[in-house]
C-alpha cells in the first residue's frame, strides 16, 4: 500500500514536469528539439542521487544546492548560463 502511494505519487511529479516542459516547449521558452525523455531522465537522476553524496557536515547548505540544481535545469532546458551567486557560508 505504501509502495503504491509512493508510485503514484512519482507518477504525479513526473506528469507536472513533462507538462510544464511541453508548455515551455509551446511558448518557445524550450527548444522544441530538446528530447523530452531525455531531459526529465537527467533532471530526475540528479534530484535522485543527491541523497547519495550529500553530507550535512558538507560546505553547501540543503538552499545553495537546490539554487545551483535549479540554475543548470534551466541551463539544460533553456541554453541559458547559470547566474553569478557569491557563495554563501553554511549556517551552523
């Protein structure tokens, strides 16, 4: 049961995001070259794996780390740079 809601659950982000992609993809704000598969493959593999390296004893704090994801999302799906950020201490 549990495992059925964490699918469902999965399937629901994983529809939000394809959705929002093919709007950007409509509106011109994505290429609408850009292979869909592939890009919410690489967007879910590097949301998956944080859990995996991250250290909470690390330099970066749980906001950079997702500033930083979301500015190569954009790079990904937009060609944009990423923006300049100074980097912020980790609050202890």
């Amino acid at each position: 049961e549990r495992l059925e809601t964490v699918i469902e659950q999965r399937h629901g982000y994983e529809r939000f995001l394809r959705d929002l992609i093919k709007e950007a993809q409509k509106s011109g704000e994505v290429s609408p070259n850009l292979n869909l598969t592939h890009a919410m493959s690489y967007i879910y593999g590097g949301i998956q794996n944080a859990p995996v390296w991250y250290r909470r004893e690390g330099p970066d704090s749980p906001e950079q780390i997702a500033a930083s994801y979301a500015d190569m999302t954009l790079g990904l799906l937009t060609g944009t740079k990423p923006r300049k950020r100074r980097r912020a201490r980790k609050s202890s």
